[in-house]
C-alpha cells in the first residue's frame, strides 16, 4: 500500500491491512502491509486502541476492536435496511407518482438521516441531502420519530434543536411539541409543510424494531400546491400500509 499523505489516509490505510490481512496481526506485519514507518504505525495503533477501534493481543500483536467490530455491524444493519426497503418504496412511487425517502433515527446525535431516496418521473427538488443529520424536531420525518421517544429523549431534543432550517424561527415551546407528538401518535403519520423544503409538504409514517422501538420512518414528498385533504388520506393510507409491511420484514 502506498502511503498517504494525510492522517486520516493513514488511519484508513491501517484499518485496511486488518480486512485484508489476518485477525491478529503484528506491529511489523501492518507496517508492511501499510508501506509505513513503524513509529507512525505504533502510534496510529495506539490512538485507535484508546478509541476502541483496535485492541491489543498477546505478544505484542494487535486485533480489531470492539467499536470497530460494532460500528461495522451497524453499518451492515443499515445496508440491510435500505435494500430491504427499496421494493416497497419503488410500489409508493409507482403508485403516487411522489418522491419516497428511507430516514434512520440517528440516537446519539438525536437526529434522523436520509438513506434513500426514489423518484417519479418528474421528482421534487429537496434541498436535503442523503447522510444528512437533520433534528428530529423539525420536519414530519423528525417528528414521526419523536413521537415514539421516552419523554427524557424528547426534552433533550428539543433542547438541543437549532433554528428552523428555513426562516430561521425558534423551536416550538414544549407544551406545543408535546400535543403535536400526541397527535402524531394517534393518527399514526406525521405531516410537515414548508418545513424542511418551502414549497414541499412531507407525510412521514415511522418504522419499527423489535418491541416497537423506533427505527426510522418512510416519507413522501409532495409539491405544496397538488396537496390536499384527499392527497394526504391517500398517502398516509398508502405510505402507512407500506410501512407496517416493512416494519415486519425487517423483524423477521
């Protein structure tokens, strides 16, 4: 492997030699495999050993850590996510003609991510981009998240929300979030207009892990002046029934 020039090509570089290589490799074997001095090695080693990514072994060796071993896993049930997701999403688009979004609640940054996005034939422009952390306080794909968080959960969300992505108003008070998640969890969606996107509305129905931990949700975007009342039973009856047959492939 050729050198890189900066730190986090380095890190990278040593991360690799543990996917390629072998399961406990020595201090002069990632050397070689990364074509690096072992100085730089032993003390790239030891940083990512006090992160957890990598652990010591007997006789000096070294293995993958267990955050490194957990953040992989995490990222294999993502992919999964998405790939089971994806037949359901293109039926809401195929019989919608709506924009459908795939959102994973994000708990550690209190936030929801895009993960994946399908179109119409004409799609919506949607100023948000995938692997965007977006506050779940915003938004009908944050609050069909927040709906489904303990109280605790909810309070520091909102606590640590920023202004509203466009126009830059203050979050809602408490008493005004915690009615509109009541709301959100009798009805069974969430609907936002001019929120996240200005002339969008989004219809956000949320997705389930065993023992009906949140997971995400499934969205659609609609351009604001084609929606109506008969638009949103529509969506929510469609988007709602697609859900809660993912929900259920995902659990099994």
């Amino acid at each position: 492997m050729r050198e890189s020039n900066s730190v986090v090509g380095r890190v990278v570089t040593v991360l690799r030699a543990f996917s390629e290589g072998g399961a406990v490799l020595s201090l002069k074997e990632i050397a070689g495999r990364c074509d690096l001095p072992a100085s730089s090695v032993h003390r790239l080693l030891g940083q990512l050993a006090a992160l957890g990514m990598v652990a010591r072994a007997p006789q000096r060796r070294y293995r993958v850590g267990t955050e490194l071993f957990l953040l992989g896993a995490q990222l294999g049930n993502k992919l999964r996510v998405i790939e089971t997701a994806l037949p359901f999403m293109r039926e809401v688009v195929e019989r919608s003609e709506q924009t459908c979004l795939l959102y994973l609640h994000m708990p550690a940054r209190r936030s929801r991510i895009m993960v994946a996005r399908l179109d119409p034939a004409h799609p919506l422009p949607i100023r948000t981009g995938l692997l965007e952390h977006n506050s779940l306080v915003w938004g009908a794909p944050g609050r069909a998240i927040l709906a489904h968080l303990g109280r605790a959960e909810v309070e520091a969300s909102l606590a640590s929300a920023p202004p509203s992505p466009l126009g830059g108003r203050p979050p809602p008070g408490r008493h005004l979030l915690l009615r509109s998640l009541a709301e959100i969890r009798a009805r069974g969606y969430a609907v936002s207009s001019g929120e996240m996107e200005r002339d969008a509305v989004a219809l956000a129905v949320p997705l389930f892990a065993p023992e009906q931990q949140v997971l995400g949700d499934l969205a659609i975007a609609e351009r604001r002046p084609r929606w109506n009342a008969l638009r949103e039973r529509c969506a929510a009856s469609l988007l709602g029934a697609r859900a809660a047959e993912l929900s259920r492939a995902l659990n099994s």
